[in-house]
C-alpha cells in the first residue's frame, strides 16, 4: 500500500466523521452517527469508481448510466437512514422527518466528497492523457491514448478501438502500437488491450464491459500474474 493510498483512505475516514457531525442532532451520541455516514460514504465511493468506468463514454449511454449511478447511489443512502430509523433509533416517532432528508442534499454531499478528493487527490488519479497520431483514411487522426479501449490486428492492417466504439482503420502494425503504447497489454497475437479497462473473464478478456476478445495460451500466464493482485480478474477458471 502506497503512501497515497494511506492518505486516500485517511481522507474518506475524515468525510465520514464530517457527515457524522451533520447528523449530531438526530442521534444521542457521535458513534451512532458515525455508522450512518460510513453507509453514506460507502455510497460516495460507488459513484467515484462507478463514474471512472464510464467517464469515456458518450450521448446517450452515458447519460443513461449517470443517472442509474445517482438512483443507486441514493437508493443505498436511503438504506443506511432505514438502518437508523429501525435499529438505532427504535422507532421514535418524530426522528424519521429529520431524517428524511432532500434527495438532492443528499447527492450535493456525495458529490463534494467526490469532487473534493479527485481535487485533493488530482495529480495522482490523472491517468494517461497523452496522445497518438495515426492516419486513417488518408487523414492524421489524433487520438487520446486513455481513449482507445484496444488494437486488433487484421493481416495487412490494424483497427483502433475506442472506449465509445468509434474505429480507426491505419496501417501501424500491432508490434508498432505495442512499442508506442507500452502500458497497453498483448493478450492475443491480433490484439492489444488497455489495461484500465479490461477485467479477465476465463480465456477471455472483457474489454469495457463491451466487448470479450480471446486470450491465447501464449500470453495467458503473463496477463494473469500481472492482474492476479487486483479486482480485473473474475470468474476465472
């Protein structure tokens, strides 16, 4: 665990007291309070890592998404105040009207957690923003190489895949993109994924929750062991 890391969790530990103290004058004692803001907090942290994953899409889907991200978050952040009313509170009649507070309230102290720790924290979640120029269709694209979601290659030619679907038909050989975009994994002889986006299912690897490409037996154990510490390895087997 990283230095940051430490700071990180040292960050949301101090949101969950600061939301604990605005709920002060419904409970009889801050610990009690406190359980209440680590539901609400763990519903803050959904919407930072849920809003990560789908931060490159865009139109419709996106929309679609950040609102079922908000309905999940404030379903969760009702569950925690259910929590309260029935276990904490005792069923005392008056404290669920103070309790029941504005779903927009609600989303505004979710959102300046999230908005305060990608400030606090901005340097250290930047991920790449570098840029490639490739041309396509006799035409210099430039794209952002956190963009592309994964490369296939097709005899003579490649294909650039974006997070959003979009395609870029050039000339750049596989081996050529792996040297530019050396954080990028092989995990096939035709393909080269982006690691932030990719999660291990079997001998598969999901890319973006949208696309499964094969993993040949030739880079499987490599790929494994570098992702076998973290949460993109599912349902392997």
């Amino acid at each position: 665990m990283t230095r940051t890391d430490l700071f990180k969790i040292g960050y949301w530990l101090s949101g969950s007291i600061a939301i604990a103290i605005l709920f002060l004058k419904t409970f009889d004692g801050f610990f009690e309070a406190w359980l209440i803001a680590l539901f609400l907090l763990t519903a803050a942290i959904f919407v930072k890592y849920s809003y990560e994953m789908i931060r490159h899409l865009r139109g419709f889907r996106k929309w679609l998404r950040l609102i079922l991200i908000a309905l999940v978050s404030l379903y969760w952040s009702y569950i925690a105040i259910a929590i309260a009313y029935w276990y904490l509170l005792e069923l005392k009649g008056g404290v669920i009207e103070e309790l029941m507070i504005n779903p927009i309230f609600i989303w505004m102290i979710i959102g300046f957690l999230v908005l305060l720790e990608f400030q606090i924290f901005r340097k250290t979640n930047k991920k790449v923003n570098e840029t490639i120029s490739i041309y396509s269709n006799r035409k210099k694209i430039v794209l952002q190489v956190d963009s592309i979601a994964y490369i296939e290659s097709r005899s003579d030619f490649t294909i650039a895949v974006l997070l959003d679907g979009e395609t870029y038909k050039n000339n750049t050989t596989i081996s050529d993109w792996s040297k530019k975009l050396d954080h990028f994994i092989r995990i096939h002889r035709a393909f080269l994924v982006n690691p932030e986006s990719m999660v291990i299912k079997g001998n598969e690897i999901l890319v973006n929750s949208t696309w499964n490409l094969p993993m040949s037996r030739k880079y499987k154990a490599e790929v494994i062991n570098k992702f076998q510490n973290k949460n993109q390895l599912i349902n392997h087997s």
